[in-house]
C-alpha cells in the first residue's frame, strides 16, 4: 500500500502512487472501466478502474461493490479538467473492508420524512457535508471575532433552577427530588460574570420545549451570548451588525465550494456590511400596515410572516428595536423615555429568514426588576442571586444572543433549520 492521504489534499500528489481510504459513494459500469466515485469525509474522487491496468481479481472486485462498500484504494492521481474535483485517480489496487448491505439512500429522490428517520446516514451526502461544513465555520468565525475583541469565554450551566425566557417552554427534570431545567439561555449568569470579568461570551445548546413546528423552530440549539458591563441598546446594535458581517463575510471567502455546491446566490451575502438599518418596533408596525397587514395591532407580537415582510423592505438584515415591554423578558430594561417600550432590539435576516438575534438592555434597577418577577409570576427564590447583582455595584450592560442554526439556515438559504444541525431535536422528534 503507498502512503494514506486524504481526497482534499489530493493536488499535491499529482503522479505519485497514493492510497485513499473510504466509501463507494457511487459507480458507473462501463464494461471494460468501472468509474468509482470514493469519498473519504474530506471530498470526492473519480477513481477509474481499466480491466487492462488492474489484476482480473482486482477488477473483480471493483465489479462487486455496492454504494457505501468500504475500501483503501491505490492509484495514481492526475489533472482532469473535466472531474468535478479537477483530479481523477487511475486505480492501480483495491482493497475491500466490506461489501455494503443494500443502503437505503439511492441517489433517486426520497422524501423528508425518510431522510430524517435516516439521519444518520443522510449525513453522508455532498448537500449534508456542504451545509455542516459551513456550520463549523461559522462557529469558527464566532469564536474569532469574539476571542479578537476581548469577550471571554465564561460557560454557563445547563442544569439551572429557574426560566430566562418565560415559564411556557422549560425542559423540566428531576434534580435529585427537585425539579431543575435545561437552560433557556445562558444570559443571566453571563450578567454576574460581566459584574467580575466586564465583557463576557457563553457559546452551547439551549432547549426550549416549544410546541411550535415551523421551519425555524429546534428544541434543542446552540446560541452564542455576549454580554458586557456598561454597554447600552446602542452599543450593542454596533456590535451585533459588525459581528454577524464578520461571520457572514467569513463564510463566503472560506466556504466559496460549499456554497456552490448548495446553489447560494451569493450576491445577497456581499451586501452584508456594517451599518444595518434600525427601524422602531411603532415604525415596523406602520411598515406592516403599509404592506397589507391592516390587522396587526400595536402590543402585539411579530409572526413570522410578519417579519418577513419587514425584511423584505432591506437589503441588509434590519434591527427592530423598542418592542413594547409587556411582550418582551422580565429582565429588559424599559425606555426612561417611555417605558411602554424596552431597551430590546431584534435582527431580522433578510431573506424572509426572520430573527437571529435577541438581545438588549438589562435593567439595573433592584425595585423595577423585584416588581417584574412578581408581575411575571417567577419564583423569587431562584431569583436572589440574581437581584444580587443589583446590590452590589450595579451598572447598566447589555447582550444579545445569536441562534446559529438559523443563522446557517440563512447564510445557505434553506428551506428549514433540520439540515443545519448534525442530529436535530424537534417537536416529537428525537430519533436517531
Ligand atoms: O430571542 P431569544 O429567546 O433571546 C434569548 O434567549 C436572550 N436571553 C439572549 C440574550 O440576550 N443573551 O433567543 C435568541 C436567539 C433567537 O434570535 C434565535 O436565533 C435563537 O436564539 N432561537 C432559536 N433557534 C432555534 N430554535 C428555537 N426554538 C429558538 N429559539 C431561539
Ligand atoms: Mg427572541
């Protein structure tokens, strides 16, 4: 066997003996030449057998896999402009681990139903790697931009005593004769870090136990948080669009293949620069009636085709910012200038993809945040370190969560959240 490489570094071995190690991914017969197509996790290859190049028993071999046969493959790569790679390889040996079982994948069309129940093997395809590649760059870029400005990484728990974002949609389990939940978010622990480390980030899975099966809705998904002491609803407008045009930008000058490989009109994601229009929620709702939703009233919360009509009117994702403060958290901090709003903001990706990003202004004051718990009916209890931090040296901050499964579902333009993550967790879903 010559030495192991692997398919995405294949152009530095140009005519020298090389062995892959992989899968059938696919097979023409062509009589006389058997044309593999093998995939080894980082890319695909043409692998071309000829009968009169290879032993008969090697040849044989090539005639008897199956789609998704294990196998070491031996050859030579070369230059072949018309291969989808741009190399092919002329296979000198083949090496077989196992003749595949009849895999339920074909390359024919199936439905989505089938492919989620075969999740884990749907992850085998060009479309599945393309999608979580960008994922992983994605939350790459996240890291960063963040780790480049100065956010530290503090981690939140996941095992909590109380809600963030309302009591409706908690994953309750038992903590040793107690109820605990899986966490909402990691914001109100990320507020007592910024109070010991000033500018702070918590970047893992969230659950909400939302009833809602809609194109953009995961029971379980990853959010990134930054939160920062003395920071206002302004400050973190200015740092939200230069974060998601960072990540954006990032995607496109690293992910140019899978990109293409996904069919992304990538000209929409070129426009993605700093600054991003800012409208009020009063504003939005005006826009609204303009568009034909004469209905929606003022206090009520944005559907999703309500935001996407919003978007529609910009290019860029768009900020919709003072919601009224009855819709929103306990913890948001009203406008002195009128506290029928908030200090929140939303943005809105353009595209119809709707919001990406929740965030704002904390309040910082014990008795207005004392009265909200008990408006909102929260057990005070699981509350005192948190009213804590308004005792002891508190100040005005702000954060803001980014949700990266719909984030990705937008950069690659996807019809829904499923494909965005490895194994998604939905509404009755959690098989495989
Ligand atoms: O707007 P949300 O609920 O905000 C918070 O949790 C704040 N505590 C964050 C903060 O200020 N630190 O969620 C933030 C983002 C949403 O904009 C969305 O991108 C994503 O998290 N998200 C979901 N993504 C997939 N499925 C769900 N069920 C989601 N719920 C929220
Ligand atoms: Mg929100």
């Amino acid at each position: 066997m010559a030495d192991h490489v692997y398919i995405q570094d294949i152009a530095k071995h140009v005519g020298h003996e090389v062995t892959l190690k992989g899968w059938l991914a696919d097979k023409t017969d062509k009589g006389k030449l058997q044309f593999l197509r093998v995939r080894d996790g980082t890319g695909f290859i043409q692998a071309v057998v000829f009968a009169k190049e290879v032993s008969p028993g090697t040849f044989e071999a090539a005639k008897q896999l199956t789609q998704e046969s294990s196998l070491l493959v031996t050859g030579v790569p070369r230059a072949e402009p018309r291969a989808p790679g741009g190399y092919e390889l002329s296979v000198k040996d083949l090496q077989v681990l196992q003749i595949a079982k009849e895999f339920p994948i074909t390359p024919k069309e199936h439905g989505v139903e089938f492919l989620m129940e075969h999740r884990h093997l749907w992850l085998r395809s060009p479309r599945q790697h393309a999608i979580l590649r960008v994922r992983a760059r994605v939350i790459r870029a996240i890291r960063e931009w963040l780790d480049s400005h100065d956010f530290l990484l503090v981690d939140t728990p996941i095992l909590t005593p109380a809600a963030v974002e309302g009591t409706t949609t908690l994953f309750e389990t038992d903590y040793f004769g107690t109820p605990a939940y899986l966490t909402q978010s990691g914001q109100l622990y990320n507020e007592a870090d910024i109070m010991a480390f000033g500018k702070v980030y918590c970047f893992g899975p969230t659950f909400r136990a939302e009833k809602s099966k809609t194109r953009r809705h995961l029971t379980e998904f990853w959010m990134v948080e930054p939160e920062w002491a003395y920071g206002t609803l302004d400050d973190y407008m200015r740092v939200g669009e230069e974060f998601v045009s960072y990540i954006v930008q990032t995607v496109l000058k690293d992910c140019a293949n899978e990109l293409r490989i996904l069919e992304r009109d990538t000209s929409k994601l070129e426009s993605v620069t700093p600054p991003f229009p800012r409208i009020t929620y009063t504003e939005a709702v005006e826009l609204l009636h303009q568009k034909g939703y004469s209905d929606f009233q003022w206090g009520e919360d944005l559907g999703a085709p309500h935001e996407a009509a919003i978007s529609e009117s910009f290019e860029k994702p768009v900020f919709v910012h003072r919601y009224p403060t009855a819709m929103k958290a306990f913890y948001m901090a009203p406008d002195p200038n009128d506290p029928k709003v908030c200090l929140s903001a939303d943005l809105l990706a353009p595209e119809g993809y709707g919001e990406i990003i929740g965030g704002g202004e904390r309040s910082a004051d014990l008795e207005y945040l004392e009265q909200q718990i008990e408006h909102h009916h929260l057990p005070r209890a699981a509350y005192e370190w948190y009213l804590d931090l308004r005792k002891y040296g508190t100040v005005p901050h702000c954060g803001f969560g980014l949700g990266v499964e719909r984030t990705v579902a937008w950069i690659c333009k996807l019809e829904h959240v499923r494909e965005t993550i490895p194994f998604p967790r939905m509404l009755e879903k959690i098989y495989p």
